[in-house]
C-alpha cells in the first residue's frame, strides 16, 4: 500500500482530558466506513457486473464457438507475434480467467478503481454527511486514510472478484488445467494461480494512478459523478495519447503506455521489466495525487 | 545575431582533441550552460568525397569520410553485403567519421557503381582493392600512420564485407583490427555443409549477385554443375575454400571481434566458432558476440552492433585502453515479447571465456529404438525449417514458443527425452551417435533437428528454425557415427521434452531424388552442451525506473508537510473551562467574494444552561459562523472557544458539540437506525455514552427507523438529523433552523424539547431568521446583519419589560389623545408612533381587551391591535434598510 501517510492509529494516543470518551485514533474505523461503503448500490452493482461477467463470457463463447480451432500436434504452431489470449480462452479455468482479466483490464476494471476512489469524500459532500463526520470529530487526515484504504480495498476486492469467479466459472465449464499460453507454451496448474495473482496485484498497482487522480478530484468537488468521470477521462486521453506512436519514449511516462504489461506475466519466462516500469510510473503519479488531496483537503473549507 | 556559444566557437581552437580539453575545462568554470551549448553541437560534420578509383583497369566506386579538423586519426574500411552497395553502410561511416575515423567505402567489384566480375572474394581480384583502397588510405593527410605506406586502420562489414575483412586481414599485413559481421569462415563449408548442397540459399546468392553471367566464369560454371547435380564435387569444395578466409587462419593475428547471427541459416555460428578457433590460436584477442538476427532476419541490433564495433576499434586503432571492449563471449537472449509494443525483448547475457560450441554439458537419454523412414523420389515433399527471406522473424519467435516447421510422416525418424527434470539452456552444439544405414547402398541424406515440445505434446519448436545436414557415405554406415547438429542458444523449459528428429528431406537443401529407405539407431544419449558460465544479464531497467516514484516521494512528502498551518493551536484558557463558546472577534472572508465579509469582528459569549437564539435574516452570517464553530471552515481572524478550547479543524473538544447545521446530512442507503449506529461508531466514542434510544425518542421515527433514509420525508430527516446531534447527549447543542419543514406540533414539541435540554444545565445555541421561533424558546439573542453582531443579551433585556401593545388607527392620533390614553387606569405609558397612525401602549396591569374597550370609547379609530417588541421593530428595520 503506498498511501503517503502514517495511519494515525499508528501513534500513541493519549486521551483527551477537554473530551471525555473521545480518541481522535478510534474515529472512523475501516470497519465502520467499508459498513458505510458496502450497502451502497454502486457497490453491489459493480460487484454483480464483475462477477457476472465470466458468465456472460461462457455464454458467448458457447454461442460463437471456440474462439479459434486447436491444431493438433505434429508440427504446427501459430504464426504472428501479438499475444492473444482469446485464442486460447477455452482451454483451461486458467486460460479463461487470465481472457477474462485481458478484457476487462483497458476499461471496465478501470471504473471500479475510479468509482470508489472517486465517489468516497464527493458523495459524502454531497449527501452532507461529511460536514457530520468532520464536526464528529473525524480528523481531516484520519477520515481520508480510512476512506482511501476502503477504497483501495473495495478496488483490489473487485479486480480479485473477478479472476475468482472466472477461475470457479472456468473450472465447472472448461475444467481445471493448466494454463496454455498464446505464445504455445503453457503453465502448470500449480504455476497459474501465483501468475494470475501476480496479474491481478500488477492490474491494481497500475491502477493506482486512476485511483489518485479520481481520490483528488473527489476531495475537490461535490459532484462524485465529476470525480469519477474525470479519472475515467484521463484514462482515455492517456490511452489516446498512448496511440501516438510519434511521442515515442515520452510514452513510457504515460501510464497508460503499460497498462497490458501484466501480460508478461503470461509468457513462459515471466518478464518484470515492463511491470517494475508500469509500476514506477503508476506509483510515482499516485504518491503526488494522494499528497495533493491530502494536502488540499487538510486545509479545505468545507461549504458542503 | 551571434550567440555567445558562436563567439566562443570563433575564438577556439579547431582541433577535436583540444576541443574536448577547452570543452571540458569550459564545463568546469561555468557549469552546466555551456556543457549544453557543447552537447548541442554534438558530433562535427561530416564531410564526405565521392570518387571512383581505378584498379587494375577496373572502376571502384568509393566514398571517403571524415569530420572537420586537421588531426591524425586511425582509418575504417566498411565492406557491404552480397548484393549491395557501398551506399548500404553510408550511416555507419559517418557515425565512425564524427567519431573521429577517415572512413572508407567503396562497391566491391561487380556491385553498385563499381565494375568488373564477382569473384567471391578472390585474393586477386577483391582482396587486392582492398590492400590499395589501404595504399590509397596511406596517402591522406589526415590519417595516421603507423610507418611509410602503413595506414592505422580497421576493417569491418556485414556478410561479403564481413569476409572481405578476414581475409584483408589475413593478406595484409598493415590491417590492425577487424569485426567482420555474420558471415563465413568457410564457403564451402556453409554452401556444402557435410557434402549436401544448401541449394534455396545458393540460388539467392546467385541471384542476388544479378544472376549467373555476373560472376566470374569458373564459379558460375561451378554454380551450374552443382546445382544441376544436387551434390557438390571436389573441385567446387576446393575453389570455395581456396576464396574463404580459412585458406589464410594462420595469418589473421588482429584483435578480431566476431558477431554472428543465432538466426541465421546461411553462415551459422559454426563458422564463427571456427574463426575464433583460428584467430585466437595465432594469439591475437577475440571476441565473439551472437547476435539475435542473422541471414534468416529477425533482430540485427543495429545499434549495438554498431557501438560495439566503435568500441573495438577505439580500443584497438585508437589505443584508448579504457575503452570496454565487452565480454569474451556474449549471446542476445530472447526474454520475451515486450507487451506495450509486441516487439521481442532481448537482453544479453555473457561470459568471461568462449565456451565454443562442444563445451560441457549434460546427456539427455533418449527412447531407443530403430527407426526407419522413406526418401520420398523426387525429394517431394520436402520438410520446412528455415525459410531464407522469410523465415527471420519466425525463427526469433521460436524462443517463444511460435514457429513453422514441417516434417512429413513417414519421412522422419523421432527420438524423444523424457520430460526434463530441470530446464535446460543449451548454447551450442548437441551431438548424438547414431547408427544410420540406407537402402540399396546409397548415401544417406539427412538433416538432424532439436525439436523443444511442449509438455503435452502438442507443439514443438524448432529453435531458430535450424537444421543439420548430414551426409552418411556407404562407409560410414552401420556404424555409430557422431552427428552434430545445429548450434543454438535455447532454453528448454522444465517439463518440456527434446525431439530429436532426422527427416529425409529439407527445402532448403538438395537431397538424394532417388527413393531409399533410411534406417536410423540411437547409439547413446543427445550430449548437449550447457556453457554454465554465460549468465544472462538483468534486464536493464532505465534509471528513471527508481528516480521518479522516490523523486515523487519526496515531492509528495513536500506537499504533506507544507501544508501544516503555521501557527499552533493556542493553549486552553482555564479562565473558559466552564464557558460552552466564546468569540472574539471573529472575521470570515469567502475567497471568491474579496471584498465582502461573510462575518465581521463577531464577539459574542454563551453561558451555561442558556438557550441562545442566533437570529438573523438569510445571509446575515449566522451558518457561516456556525461552520467556524464546528471546525469545518476557518476563519481570517478571531478565535472560537469551547469550553476553554480553540476550536481547529478536528478540535476534540467539538466531541462535547452536538450540530445540525443546514440540513440533514445522511447515506441514503441505510436505514435511519444503521445511520445513527454508524455515525456512532465514527465518533470513535463508547457506545454506552450514545444515548441513542433518547435521541431517537426524540426524532419519533417509530418503525420508520428501519427504512432507508432515502424514502423519508422532508420532516423525517429533519428529527433524525437532530437525533443525531443529540446523540452522546452533548454539552452543546447547536441547531441551525431546526424547525424548518416541521408542522406545528412538531415545531412546539421541539420547543419544548431545547428548553428541556438546556435546562439539565447544557446549552443550546438555535439559529433563525424567525423572531417568532427563537423568542418563546430562548433565554438569550444575538443578532446578526450582514456578517455583524447587531445585539447580544437576554431576550428580556431586548425586548424591553411589561407587554407593549402597537394600535393601529385609520386616522393621524393627536398628542392630548394619547395623553389620554396614557393616563387610563392599568397603562403604564402611550406614545405616539413617527408616522402618528398609530399608538405604542405598555400595559400596567390592564389587560388589551380593556384598552380595546377604552380606545373604543374614546373614540379612537381602532383598525389592528397587536403586540409590539422593540427588537421585532430593530430586526424590520435593519431588513428593510438591508433591502433598500
């Protein structure tokens, strides 16, 4: 976790002899904000898409057939360099939970990230239940740290959601086997589960800047549907930008320039660089994101 | 306009080397400035002279490079490749001419502009214009010499150009350093390897050349016969051999860096191995770098290959001894496909010694077996391995996994490992004794393959697309012989299998059209050689991999800790403990409105067990000051004391405040109940101090509470939001137009409910713009207008004792008519109003019926009685003046 402050539980905490009862390092447990966050609708929606999915993906493949017919042994091999995990979507649990991530990682496990990163502090702005909370007190740091931590949680609970449900969904209609990789190699089963997670912490870890840019936005406006739809947006222009292949090495400082780099992950020598790169930038732009809403919040008049 | 730098440029001296010295010593004095205006000059231009030189009566096209400056420098001859120009390595000799090289390129006979035949590197012919290309290199002013007619120089050059080196090297003795690239030791060797004619790739040749009548009478006879034939005679061998640099290994004695292609099916890594052989037996320092790419395609490394190159020739021509000239040994490795651009990701690996390509290794046992299999008649159809010209890009994909490879059944013998217990990276040669024999006293052609296959069986790669060829004479038979096959770098996965394969026919090569059948035996285990000491390197990640996330650390950090305020929270005064507020001159300036005050030097002070009614019209400050006071916004100046306590953002002390502040503020998700629990449990306090049934029989929601907030009512919200600031039972109690939305009983209830409150000795601050709302429930006012306090004290004391009662008349009241009035038993006074329509009565002990019946009699044209306060008049008028 890279969030840039010290938990304040972290520090010894003397009570408050103006305050009786009152310890500023028990407000707003994660317990009670993930209560606070769980019930909500957009939660059990995106839940429900994610774990969804895969089914819907099973279907589509029953109807469309297997996304490419298998040619047997001998000596035959695909020819071109891209990898395409769809070719192979069918083989395994394994293959299929890694197609099921390598369709929803450009877009749909961006909105997640973005919808709880950046909902958290704008929708309490905007339901008046921050002003609440801070007058409680909930120290300003104190109630961001907890709503980030959720939201990250929530975030990484949905992008491992779905290569769980995929996995399970996978094994009942394609059985478990190992994971055959594009390229022609394949994983053994037992090799799989710890290249998917490293697939999903990659995922999330990439993530993060979607995840600072969208908790920034929240502390700054009212609107959680501008925070979201900001972050969302410069994921798109990131990827536009990424397209233009004229930039050259300045897109390596894109981060959307690595957002498949997890595929590395599924060639048969797993390859770091392009992860330990993505990561770098990912990280570098989420610590400045979440000092900035840190920063800002902490000295914000709050008029919701 | 002269720039500073161009001034500075005029002034120095021309020399590259003393430039480098003033450059340096510039960088030193003024720092960073002129290092950059240096950099941005960059390399010096580069000149660059055509000219054809005539030799032996034949044209030689030549382009003669160098940078400006008079200085002696070492010299660079670049050969081209077979079917090129001189033109094809115009890039590369002005990269090594800015690099402070006279460059020489020049169209061997028979290509470009250049005239004559093809003689494939005749010592006569090709590899004497290169000895006077030298002689004239001799000549240049600017080249330096190692003795009269001794140039210093280097040769270098791809394929053709990469032969023509070794073999300069090997007649001419003024040659000081090589680096030929992918090509051959032995051209008879890698046209007929092991007697079988490489016939797809000596057709390219030829054609490549511009077709048979190009070259030299005797080769292309020599090419037709074979061709014809499909094997090789002796003399073809010995016309080859007596071309190739081999015919001379004993006299090459330079530094020699040799980069061969893993990808390369024409000249492979044998012939390289061969040369180091050779050269580093005569004593001379080699190195051996296997590129990527090679004949087949696939990867070149330009660049590196380039600045290698540079570098060898630095250390050797130019004696700079600390320049690295890399490692003995080095092979490109294929990591895997870099995902942002679907190109491959290579990274090298090295080691200190060359491991040659039989080094140690391990044996990996195969199925036995005998196995036997057809030569098709006609040699149709033919297994595919490389593909010249299209296979590259195919054989670089082999390492991962991808590759076109064919073998006909029935036309292949298959021996196969058990899946390796360990992966296997094999750098170089496996051998396998094998017992071949062929029907019907023949030779036996076959060509010998490592197949990597995949766990399940299903597919199988054939690492570069390489195969062996191997002809078995009648002599050799039945009996082990040890075949090699292909030189490779690859790694075999744990789990994976070796294929060892001989199939009876290849595309590329000519085999025997006579039908036979082969029979071959396993005589031993496939002995592959390992080379453990070459270790691949880490993939290099670019510093800014590192830089930037601990660079935005520290930026981040900067950010956090800047952003403390400066001042620190003042110390509590004891004086106040028992004070539930004070302010002190209070001050509030929105940043979007600069010269308008939301709240102007406010001071007010609230006691215990008072219910103060903050009143005001909208606008006035009163919620602005109420945010001051629950932390949420900070003010200019002034300062909020609670209980003693400055009140910051998240001040504990606000734990003893209890708020509703304009409006409700809950997750419309949760029930009232889950609401009220979790804000609870937000505040961080014990849950036995919540008091949450009294609150909530305050609020009265009933079975509402289980709903969703979201289905609740305008009132609903209301009472659960002041539950909710009653929860824990706070020593303050702030609420701001608590009645709003709520119907008259309900607003009576919460009347009764403040006095109740304040009145177990807490204190409850209520906001209004309605006088009539705070006037029957509070002890104290304060009133505010346009940010101001405009009074501050007990309602009583503003609105003045007794009752006064406003009539209201239809005519003006004359000053004895209200002597009158005044002087009525029960009335303490009556005074006429400023507009005289109207009399201001106090009653002494009269009751209003009674002055109506009095005023009546009197006559007095009575149209409204009613009660009349001081304060209700001040607040109409500081509305009206605020209005006007």
């Amino acid at each position: 976790m890279s969030a840039p402050v010290q938990p304040p539980e972290a520090r010894v905490e003397p009570g408050h002899p103006e305050a009786p009862g009152y310890r500023a390092g028990r407000t707003l447990p994660l317990r009670v904000e993930a209560m606070r966050q769980l019930r909500r609708r957009r939660t059990l929606l995106m839940g429900g898409i994610l774990a969804a999915l895969p089914f819907i993906l099973i279907i589509a493949f029953a109807i469309g057939g297997t996304p490419d017919g298998e040619d047997g042994g001998g000596g035959g091999g695909r020819g071109g360099g891209r990898i395409n995990l769809m070719d192979v979507a069918t083989e395994s649990a394994a293959n299929f939970a890694a197609t099921s991530l390598f369709v929803s990682a450009g877009f749909l496990l961006v909105v997640p990230v973005a919808l709880f990163c950046g909902d958290t502090v704008a929708s309490e702005a905007s339901w008046s239940s921050l002003r609440y909370l801070l007058a409680a007190p909930v120290p300003r740091v104190r109630l961001l740290w907890s709503k980030l931590v959720v939201a990250l949680g929530f975030s990484l609970a949905a992008m491992v959601l779905l290569p769980v449900v995929a996995l399970a969904a996978g094994t009942a209609a394609y059985g478990w086997g190992p994971l055959k990789l594009p390229t022609g190699g394949a994983l053994s089963a037992g090799e799989t589960v710890p290249r998917l997670a490293i697939v999903v912490a990659f995922i999330f870890v990439s993530q993060l800047v979607t995840a600072g840019l969208a908790f920034w936005l929240s502390t700054k406006t009212d609107a959680p549907l501008g925070a979201v739809g900001g972050a969302v947006g410069l994921t798109i222009v990131g990827n536009v930008l990424d397209a233009v292949t004229a930039l050259g090495s300045w897109r390596d400082f894109l981060p959307a320039h690595w957002q498949f780099a997890w595929a590395d992950a599924l060639q048969p020598q797993l390859e770091w660089g392009g992860m330990i790169k993505g990561t770098a930038v990912s990280v570098t732009y989420a610590l400045i994101l979440f000092a900035l809403a840190f920063r800002g919040f902490s000295r914000k008049d709050i008029v919701s | 306009m002269e720039t500073p730098t161009a001034r500075w440029r005029r002034l120095l001296p021309r020399t590259p080397g003393r430039w480098a010295a003033v450059g340096a010593a510039l960088a030193v004095l003024v720092g960073g400035g002129t290092w950059t205006a240096v950099a941005d000059d960059g390399k010096p231009a580069v000149q660059r002279e055509d000219r054809i030189l005539r030799m032996d009566g034949v044209p030689i096209d030549t382009s003669y490079f160098r940078a400006e400056g008079s200085g002696k420098r070492p010299a660079v001859l670049i050969g081209h490749g077979f079917g090129g120009s001189k033109n094809d390595v115009r890039a590369q000799a002005e990269k090594l001419a800015a690099d402070g090289y006279a460059v020489l390129t020049w169209s061997a006979r028979g290509f470009g502009e250049s005239g004559g035949e093809i003689s494939l590197n005749d010592p006569d012919h090709e590899v004497k214009d290169v000895s006077r290309l030298i002689d004239w290199l001799a000549t240049r002013p600017e080249v330096e010499l190692d003795g009269k007619g001794d140039p210093r120089v280097g040769l270098t050059g791809a394929s053709y150009g990469g032969a023509v080196s070794l073999l300069a090297a090997g007649h001419d003795e003024r040659v000081d350093a090589i680096a030929p690239v992918i090509t051959y030791w032995n051209l008879a060797d890698a046209l007929f390897p092991d007697g079988v004619f490489k016939k797809l790739w000596a057709g390219i040749f030829i054609t490549t050349g511009g077709g048979c009548e190009k070259f030299e009478k005797r080769l292309c006879a020599m090419y037709e016969r074979v061709a014809i034939s499909g094997k090789p005679d002796a003399e073809a061998v010995d016309l080859l051999t007596e071309r190739s640099p081999s015919a001379v290994a004993d006299r090459i004695k330079v530094p020699s860096l040799l980069l061969q292609g893993q990808s390369d099916s024409l000249f492979p890594l044998g012939q390289a191995d061969a040369m180091q052989k050779a050269i580093s037996a005569n004593g001379a320092p080699v190195s051996v770098d296997w590129i990527s790419g090679g004949h087949d395609g696939g990867d070149n490394e330009t660049g590196r290959v380039e600045s290698r190159v540079g570098s060898w020739f630095d250390r050797y021509l130019k004696k700079d001894t600390g320049t690295d000239t890399g490692p003995a040994f080095r092979v490109t490795r294929t990591g895997g496909v870099d995902s942002t651009d679907g190109a491959a990701l290579l990274r090298g690996a090295s080691g200190d010694t060359y491991p040659g390509l039989r080094g140690d290794g391990r044996d990996i046992a195969l199925d036995g077996g005998t196995e036997t299999f057809r030569n098709p008649a006609g040699s149709a159809p033919p297994a595919i391995s490389a593909v010249p010209g299209v296979g590259g890009s195919l054989a670089q994909l082999s390492s991962l996994g991808v590759g076109l490879s064919l073998d006909f059944p029935g036309q292949f013998a298959r021996f196969e490992s058990a899946p390796l217990d360990t992966s296997v990276r094999v750098t170089g040669t496996p051998t396998v004794r094998v017992n071949v024999t062929a029907s019907g006293g023949r030779d036996a052609v076959i060509f010998g393959k490592v197949y990597d296959v995949s766990p399940d069986g299903r597919q199988q790669v054939l690492p570069h697309q390489l195969v062996a060829p191997h002809r078995v004479t009648p002599d050799q038979q039945g009996r082990p012989v040890e075949l090699a096959l292909p030189a490779v770098d690859h790694e075999f996965d744990a789990g994976h299998r070796m294929r060892l394969v001989f199939s009876a026919t290849d595309l590329g090569y000519a085999s025997p059209a006579e039908p036979a059948t082969y029979t071959v035996t396993a005589d031993g285990p496939l002995t592959v050689p390992t080379a453990p000491d070459v270790t691949t390197a880490a993939a290099p990640l670019p510093r800014w991999t590192w830089g930037l996330p601990a660079a935005a650390l520290v930026v981040a950090a900067g950010l956090l800790l800047t952003a403390r305020r400066r001042t620190a929270t003042p110390a509590p005064d004891p004086a106040l403990t028992d004070v539930p507020l004070q302010i002190t001159g209070l001050s509030k300036k929105y940043a979007k409105a600069v010269d308008r005050y939301a709240v102007r030097e406010l001071s007010f002070r609230v006691e215990k067990g008072q219910v103060l009614g903050l009143l005001g019209p909208n606008g006035a400050g009163k919620t602005t000051t109420l945010r001051m006071l629950m932390g949420l916004i900070t003010p200019d100046e002034g300062e909020i004391r609670v209980f003693g306590q400055a009140i910051r953002p998240g001040a504990p002390v606000l734990s003893r405040v209890g708020a509703f502040v304009e409006g409700a503020g809950f997750l419309p998700h949760l029930s009232g109940r889950a609401n009220l629990d979790l804000y609870w449990q937000a505040t961080g306090r014990p849950a036995e101090d919540a008091h949450i049934e009294e609150a909530l029989e305050i609020a009265g929601l009933g079975d509402a509470l289980a709903r969703a907030v979201r289905t609740y009512s305008q009132g609903m919200r209301q009472r659960l939001a002041i539950a909710q600031a009653m929860l824990g039972m706070p020593d303050l109690l702030i609420l701001d137009e608590p009645t709003n939305g709520l119907d008259p009983p309900q607003i009576r209830e919460m009347r009764d409910v403040m006095i109740r409150y304040a009145a177990g000795g807490r204190t409850v601050i209520v906001s209004s713009h309605l006088l009539s709302e705070v006037e029957q429930s509070c002890t104290h006012l304060v009133v505010m207008d346009r940010g101001r306090l405009v009074q501050a004290g007990p309602v009583a004391e503003i609105t003045g004792s007794g009752d006064m009662i406003l009539v209201t008349t239809a005519d003006e009241v004359s000053e004895p008519l209200a002597e009158k009035v005044a002087a009525l038993p029960g009335i303490g006074s009556a005074v006429r109003t400023d507009d005289g329509r109207g009399l201001l009565v106090r009653l002494d002990g009269a009751t209003t019926s009674r002055l109506v019946a009095e005023l009546v009699r009197l006559d007095v044209p009575v149209t409204g009685v009613g009660p009349h306060r001081r304060l209700e008049d001040a607040f109409l008028t500081l509305i009206s003046s605020g209005a006007a």
